[in-house]
C-alpha cells in the first residue's frame, strides 16, 4: 500500500546504527559497531552493524537484515508497520497509494472493532478495581489464584459486572456502534429486544495479537451452575481467529526468541502463573487443538518448543496425535510430564523460577521417547497392542521433514521396541508415501522399486523431497548469487580453445541459464536472481543496496548472509569435492564459475530425468507417448554424460 517512492525515501534516510541503537547499545568497533545480540542469549558481542553497507549481523544465531527488516524482527512487526516506524523516525511523510471503497470499509471495520475490544479491556479492568463486585469477587478470585497486583495489570485481567447489559449500555452511550459491538461478539442481541454482555459475571482474560492489541476476550464465570460453561471464549471475528492466535505471544515473545524454546502450555492461569514465577518464554493454546497457524506463530520465534502435560491429565493419549503437526512444521518437540497432581498453574506457584526451570530442563524428553514409553506401559506383552503402538509411532516419524532426523529417530524406535530397523525405514517410507500430495508419483515408487535393488525410502529421498535436486543444488544457487552480488560487474578471463577471451560475471551467468530454460529453485536466492536479471537486462548500474533493502525479511537475510561471509576465496567443501584448486579472485572466477555452470546445469538436468521417469511411471501411456518420453531420457542422458567428461567425474 505504501508506494516505491516513499519506501526509496525511507531506506535513503534510515541511518541503520540509528534505528538499531533505539534497541540496543552499540560499541564503536573500526568502522563498525557491535554489541551482544538481542535475538539470542549471549556473553561475548557477535552482533555487527555496519553503517556502510546499511547491514546488521549475528554471527550468533545467524540473523541478519538492513535497519526495516531489524525494527521487523526486534518489534515482531509486519514490512508495512517496520516501514512506517522509520519513516516516523525520519518525520517522512508516508505516501499509501489510493484505496478502493471496499478495502477502506474492510480497513474501517477492522480498525473499529479494535477501538471497541480497547474500550472494553478498560472497562474490564475499571470495573475490577472500582466497583464493589468487582473488587469482592473479581479481586478476591485472582489473588486466590496467587496473582500479584502487578501482574494482574501486566496481563490487564478484569471483570465484568451486573446487570446483564451493563457494559453494552455504557458502550453505546459512548457512542460505539452496535454492529461492531456485535461483531466482536461482545455483545449478543436479544430476540426480544434489548442487548446482553456476553462476559457478563464472569472475570476476564483480554486476547492480545502479537503486537499487544486486544482483540478477543475470555471469560471465566466464578458461579457454581453446572449448566454454565466455565470458559468462555469471543467467537470469531474480522480481528480475531482462535486458530491463529496463542495467549501471552505478546508478553512471550522476547523471552522466546531469547531462550531459543517455547513452553506449551494448555490454560491463561498457567501462562500467569509461569510468567510471574520468572519463566516467560510460555504460550497457551487455550484449551483448544493445536492448530496449523499457531504452530507457524511459534516458528516465527523458534525451531523449539516443549509441551507440559499436567500429572494426572487424562488426555494425554488424545492430544498425542495433535502434537505430531509440530513434527510435520519441521519443529523440534520436547515433553515434560508435572508431577502427579500438579499442573504448570500450582507448581509454578509453589516453586521458584529456577526450580521450574531445573524441572523442565531434567525431566524432558523427546517427543518420540515420551509418546513409546506412554504407549509400551498399555501394550506390555501384547503383540497386537505392541504392533499398533508401532504403527502409531511410525506415523509420527514420517510426519518428520528432515531426512537426518527421521533416521535417528528410526534408529531409536527399533531399539526401544526391538524391531528390525530396515523394515521401519521401509514402513516410515510408504507412509511418507501414502501422505504425500501426488499420489502418483508414489505409485512410480512403488511400482520401480520391484524392479530395481533401491529401497522406498532412498527412491523418496530422491523423488518426493521438494527441490530434490538437493542440497547440493541449493549450494549451488548460493554460489551463483554469490557470484552474482560480489563479482557481476566483473570481468574474468578464460580459456577458450588456444585463446583467452574477456567475459563479464553477471552476463555469463544469466545468458547461461536463460539459454538453458533454468531458473533458481531456492525462494530466497531466486527472487535475488530475478532482480539482478531484470536490472541486467535494463541496463541498470546494480548497486547492492537494492539487494540488501528488498521487502522480504529471508532475501535480505540472505544477501547479507552472502555479504558477510567469509568465504570469499576460501575454496568451499563443494570445489574440494571436485577438485578445484582455488587460490584467488582471479581463479574463483575464471575456474570456479564456469564449473559451478556445469554442475549446476548437470543437477537440473538429473532433476528433468527423474520427473520424465516419473511421468513415465504412470499408466495409460500410448505407445508414442512412451517412445517420446524415453527418447527425451536418452537425449538427457547423453547430455549429463557430457558434463560429467567435463568434470571429470563418473556417472553414479
């Protein structure tokens, strides 16, 4: 919505050491600065700023960015909110381009339902502490709970009291309109006529997003009807999706990022509770299934998250299955069971934060471990009970992305169950099979695989993996890039039969794939690619800050990834590997370039055989479909050993 020009003004003006030193002190180091990194725990300074190149970056954790992309990470803000921060910095005017009506009531509508969920979290927290009921039972309930002053207006917990419309009368008074009232599902609209406080007697525990606003509410009622829910939650809304959201991200997110793990936990009392002992980096699904969206919120801060069961929690066994979606998320994914009796809530009362912590560290296990031994104490000695629990775990292995780390945990289910590991390998694979989208391409597997010595889990290696080129290929691109940002504007010379021509980085590169028909694969150093070549093309003089202030937070902390690297002519293991003796500038590019060409051409090339061999395995084929097919193989194949004369390697 914010137009070119005013996002050029934004990067010109941003001073990176400025707007990083809004955050964190900065130590004058030469020509940079640096300080310990404020995304990751650390004692001795890995972070650097470089005000030349208008670049941070944690040799740490591996974060890196331009000054945008920093406020993004640091604050958990979106492009748009990281852009108009600067600009305010800078007293820059931002220029939005001009929106349609349907989007100005969307934006409209979305902006007055958070006006509204602010106005009544006030409401909330003046009626705790201001009116009798309030302050009777609302009060009275927390400080049962053990909660603190502070903490009660840290989390802005309130009340809602009597009568039954008190809060929508006193709302639209104030001049809030129903519809958004409605919307919010803080007010319900009597059939009758009238107006009723979904909240009503109940104490409350506001929702905030990730950037602290308040957009949903949940309510606990302190009466004893059974014939009450004792929860109760703001149903959906243009603000507010459950499926999305986790209670006490925002209060959660820093220690997270910092510790480098998230604590799960199930309920708002256990996240208070926890906080307040000292231990922040903890969330709540609030006693919902764990979905897709808040595991993609949880990854935004960490790769790591532990889940904590009550002791006596009977649905241990029915959650278990949830938690195999953080497998499939690529998350590592750690257990602790409190003991009996306890849940986060009271221990975190009855303990210190060191002692939870201590808990937590000497009582997790991995969530396979966790999952075999719940399951074996059920199936003891019989077959068939040990058989399915088996099964159960297979298919948590095979929701595991990562290759390595599917074969540890093959290795260690085998032992723990005394099971041949071959043929889990084998299951785990059929299994990857069976959920993976294109079917077909699994019905190729199987059916080649009677007919060749090659397992299914080394052909799903080769055939399923997105980008299965490998990572190889994805080194490769790197390379190319690197080559690309570093050296474009350079000439190199190379041998061309008996005669050494001059040519140009970045024009030996892009001709060569686009002559090909290749293109990057990698998200990251493809839109890098796409960019440099359109400039080329136009015959733009390409500085590299158009590279380092690109839009999306990944590209740019790749390019400064490639800046930062030390490895400008330190021969890498992939030229060691083909034996490429690389010893300066001049022969990374005039030896190492036109092999990294070939070898990448020779990786794309094995990538449209197999997916020639795949369309190959289907059925139905006509004979000329066939004939066209294996002689497309064949052309390919000579091509590849083509290449491979010129790298002077075998055929595999």
């Amino acid at each position: 919505m914010i137009d070119r020009a005013t996002i050029d003004r934004i990067f010109a003006a941003a001073n990176i050491v400025e707007v990083v030193s809004d955050f964190v002190t900065l130590k004058k180091k030469g020509v940079n600065y640096q300080a310990c990194c404020p995304f990751h725990n650390e004692k001795t300074p890995s972070f650097i700023v470089s005000p030349s190149k208008g670049l941070f970056k944690c040799f740490g954790c591996g974060k890196g960015g331009n000054a945008v992309t920093f406020v993004m990470e640091h604050e958990n803000m979106s492009y748009v909110e990281a852009l108009k921060y600067v600009a305010k910095k800078y007293n820059i005017e931002v220029q939005e381009h001009e929106l349609t009506p349907e989007e100005i009531k969307h934006n409209d509508d979305r902006e007055s339902m958070m006006v509204v969920t602010s106005f009544a979290a006030d409401y909330f927290v003046d009626a705790l502490y201001n009116t009798q009921e309030g302050m009777n039972v609302g009060i009275g309930y927390f400080r049962e709970r053990g909660f603190s002053d502070a903490t009660i207006r840290k989390f802005g917990l309130g009340f809602c009291p009597k009568p039954s419309d008190a809060f929508s009368r006193k709302a639209l008074a104030a001049g809030y309109k129903e519809d958004f009232l409605v919307g919010t599902g803080l007010t319900i609209k009597r059939e009758t006529g009238g107006y009723y406080d979904r909240f009503s007697e109940r104490v409350i525990f506001p929702i905030h997003s990730v950037s602290g606003r308040v957009i949903a509410f949940g309510g606990r009622t302190l009466r004893k009807d059974k014939n009450v829910a004792k929860y109760l939650n703001s149903p959906e809304s243009e603000i507010y999706h459950k499926s999305d959201v986790l209670y006490g991200i925002y209060f959660a997110k820093k220690a997270i990022t910092q510790n480098d793990y998230c604590i799960l936990v199930e309920g708002y009392t256990d996240v208070i509770s926890m906080h307040q002992s000292g231990v922040e980096n903890v969330v709540a699904s609030s006693g919902t299934s764990l979905t897709e969206g808040q595991i993609r919120l949880i990854s935004r801060f960490t790769k790591n998250v532990t889940v904590i069961y009550d002791g006596d929690s009977a649905g241990i066994k029915a959650s278990l299955r949830g938690i195999d979606m953080i497998l499939r998320a690529g998350l590592n994914v750690r257990v602790v069971l409190m003991p009996e009796g306890e849940d986060p809530d009271s221990f975190a009362r009855s303990h210190s934060a060191l002692e939870v912590q201590t808990y937590i560290r000497e009582h997790e296990e991995d969530f396979i471990a966790f999952k075999t031994r719940i399951l074996l104490a059920d199936a003891e000695r019989d077959p068939i009970k040990r058989a399915a629990l088996i099964t159960d775990i297979v298919e948590s292995i095979a929701e595991i992305p990562d290759p390595i780390t599917r074969s540890v945990y093959i290795k260690e289910c085998a032992r723990t169950t005394d099971t041949d590991a071959q043929i889990l390998t084998r299951e785990v694979a059929r299994k990857r099979m069976s959920h993976h989208p294109d079917k077909e391409a699994g019905e190729f597997i199987r059916r080649y695989e009677k007919h060749q010595s090659v397992s299914a889990e080394s052909l799903q290696r080769a055939v399923l993996t997105p980008g299965h080129i490998g990572s190889s290929s994805e080194r490769l691109e790197r390379e190319l890039t690197k080559y690309l940002l570093k050296y474009g504007d350079q000439d190199f010379e190379y041998k061309e039969g008996k005669e050494m021509v001059a040519l140009n980085v970045a024009e030996v590169i892009i001709s060569e794939l686009s002559n090909n028909g290749l293109a990057f694969r990698t998200p990251a150093y493809k839109s890098i690619y796409d960019e440099y070549e359109a400039a080329f093309n136009r015959g733009e003089v390409i500085d590299i800050h158009r590279f380092i202030n690109m839009p999306d937070p990944e590209v740019c902390n790749a390019v400064v990834d490639i800046l930062t690297s030390d490895d400008n002519y330190v021969p890498s293991k992939l030229w060691k590997k083909h034996d490429i003796n690389v010893e300066s500038e001049t022969d990374l590019l005039s030896e190492a370039l036109p092999r990294a060409i070939i070898l990448y051409k020779s990786k794309a090339i094995e990538q449209i055989i197999a997916e020639l061999q795949q369309q190959l395995g289907k059925e139905g084929l006509s004979d000329e479909q066939i004939l066209a097919l294996t002689t497309q193989i064949s052309a390919l194949n000579r091509e590849r050993i083509s290449i491979a004369k010129k790298l002077n390697r075998p055929i595999l």
